[in-house]
C-alpha cells in the first residue's frame, strides 16, 4: 500500500510517500480501507519530536516506533480480529486508530490503517469522510475536558481558541448544553464562530478577555496564553478553568516538557483552589465518548467544517497549512475515493 512514512524526527518536509506492507489487524483490531485522514497539532508534534518527552511517551527514544504518522482515520471496514464484534467488513467507520492517550504516529496517513475497536464508531450517514476524519482526537480532547456535568444550563462559557480544532468543538459542546457561549480568536476567524452559533465573538487582537468587566462560570482555555491569575480575575465566584495547553507548534511551551509543567502545578494548586477542580485523572472511555461524538454529528449539534483537503502524497504541505495558523476549519488528507 502507499503511506507517509516518517524515516527520523524533525523536519516536516522530510516525509515521503512510499510503498509499504499493509498491516495486519490484531485480535481486537479493524483493519479500515482509509478515505480520509485528520492533519492536527499532535502530528506535527510527533513527526517534529517537539517537545522531546514525548518521545518517552510512546513515540519512540531515537525514531518513531511507528513510521506511518496521523491518528484519526473515517474509511471502509476490510478485515476484522477474532475478538472484535462490533464492526464488519463493509461497515463505514471513523475514529482513533492509537490507543489510550499516548502521544505517537498511529499509521492513519496511508491507504489502509489498522485501529482497536474501542476507538471507533460507525460514521453516521449524515457527514462525509472528511468530515467524519476530523473530529476524533479533538472531539476525544474537548469531550473528555469538557463533559455535560461541568456545563449546567445557562453557564456563562468562555472558549480562548475558539476556532481550532479542539476550540471549535468545545463551543458547540457547550451550546448543545445549554451554555450561553463566548469564543476568543483572531478576526479572520469569527465569521465561522459565528457559523457555528455562539453567542459572542471576542477579536483577541483588539480585546483581551482577562481585562473584561464581564465575568464567565467556565473558561475553556486551549491556547494557554494567560496566566492563571490573570484568568482567575474574570470567573464569576466558583467559577471553573480548564486548560488544554496548546503549544502554538513550538512557538510556546518548554523545549523539552511542553505544557506539562505547568499542568502538573495547575494539578498541585487544585487541591486548594476551587476554580481548579472538577477535571477527570481517569483514562477516557473511548467507545462511550466515540457514541456521543457520533450521536452529536448525527443530530446535526456537531458540525464540522472544512478548511482544505490535501491528496495524500501532500501531507508535509498540509503540515504547514495547519502550522501557519490561516486554516479557517479543518485540514484533512483525502486518501482514496
């Protein structure tokens, strides 16, 4: 089969289109004809090797254990493992093709992927493949961060990077639950926030949200741009903060850690901080959050937005599309008709 194969880490530019064995699917696999592939920061984090720990989360000391970057695919069952119940071959599925939350290449950017069957779900009849490509890592991220009983009808919600990925999802989550929604993004941006229902758009380069008069029960913070205590100023009293801690393709963050020193001290303050608790340590259940991200799409209170679809053999250049930060919706790889 054709793939992206990643020889070393480093430059996106270094990866190539190459003729490679089609994998075999474990027990509890599915092995996916892929129609389509989800290009997203954790990609281009993996394929770079920034920040370096991850190579000591799965990814691999010296190489990528695993050539074949992406793991979000939609595509046709071929195959199925002895264990696996829920799928058949001809079914049309998307999902996670990695498991748990290691932070490695998980084979999707090729023309057939192998993934456990806890982490997919039947695409729904209602979207497309690159449609359904792009929403289960940042769908699994917003969700798993964001569940319905941190969001009570009629919570203020402030999302800061509203119009990524995993921003664009976490708005029309917390709209579906009854949240009156602000989103926080540059003003090339706001048209689709406005698209996708908020009640507020902020231009972040002409406001800056932490010297509001305004005050939000919930802030949903991906970029990470703003200290705690500048956050902390504008949540109403028992007012809640998560943050994902994007880290701007290496632009932010520390070298070698990323975000997670901060997180740790986030983590360390919540036991005496309230506005910091109410976060989930446990392993996501991917089946249960997969069927809720489905059942979203199919009733339309989760839609996704396109911003350009690169062929396969283009995956360095959709790399750098998303890194450039102009994409206005999603970028995906279209891997076969």
């Amino acid at each position: 089969m054709r793939a992206i194969v990643q020889d070393r880490y480093g430059s996106i530019d270094d990866l190539r289109l190459r003729e490679v064995p089609t994998p075999v699917p474990a027990a509890d696999e599915v092995l996916v004809q892929v129609r389509a592939a989800s290009v997203h920061p954790d990609v281009w984090h993996v394929v770079t090797g920034q920040p370096a720990v991850l190579r000591l989360m799965g990814s691999g000391l010296q190489q990528p254990k695993m050539h074949v970057p992406g793991t979000d695919v939609a595509g046709v069952v071929v195959s199925v493992g002895a264990d696996v119940t829920r799928f058949r071959q001809g079914d049309e599925v998307f999902g996670e093709t990695i498991r748990g939350v290691q932070w490695r290449n998980g084979g999707a950017f090729a023309e057939f992927a192998t993934a456990p069957e806890e982490g997919l779900a039947l695409k729904p009849s209602t979207i497309g493949f690159e449609e359904a490509a792009a929403v289960p890592t940042v769908g699994l991220i917003a969700l798993n961060n964001l569940p319905q009983r941190r969001v009570p009808v009629g919570h203020r919600v402030l999302v800061n990077g509203a119009a990524g990925g995993v921003g664009s999802v976490a708005v029309q989550l917390a709209r579906a639950y009854g949240a009156e929604v602000t989103a926080v993004d540059g003003p090339h941006k706001l048209d689709l926030l406005r698209a996708l229902g908020v009640d507020r758009t902020i231009d972040y380069t002409m406001e800056d949200f932490t010297q509001s008069s305004e005050r939000w029960d919930l802030i949903f913070d991906v970029p990470g741009n703003h200290s705690f205590t500048e956050i902390r100023q504008v949540l109403s009293p028992g007012g809640g903060y998560v943050l994902i801690g994007h880290d701007a393709f290496g632009a932010t963050g520390h070298r070698w850690l990323g975000s997670i020193p901060r997180m740790l001290g986030l983590v360390a303050r919540s036991a005496v901080t309230p506005e910091l608790r109410g976060g989930s340590f446990a392993s996501p259940d991917k089946r249960a959050l997969m069927a809720i991200l489905s059942q979203l799409l199919t009733t339309g209170q989760l839609r996704v937005v396109i911003d350009r679809a690169f062929p396969l053999g283009e995956a360095s250049q959709a790399l750098h599309h998303l890194a450039s930060g102009q994409a206005v919706g999603r970028v995906v790889l279209v891997v076969s008709p």
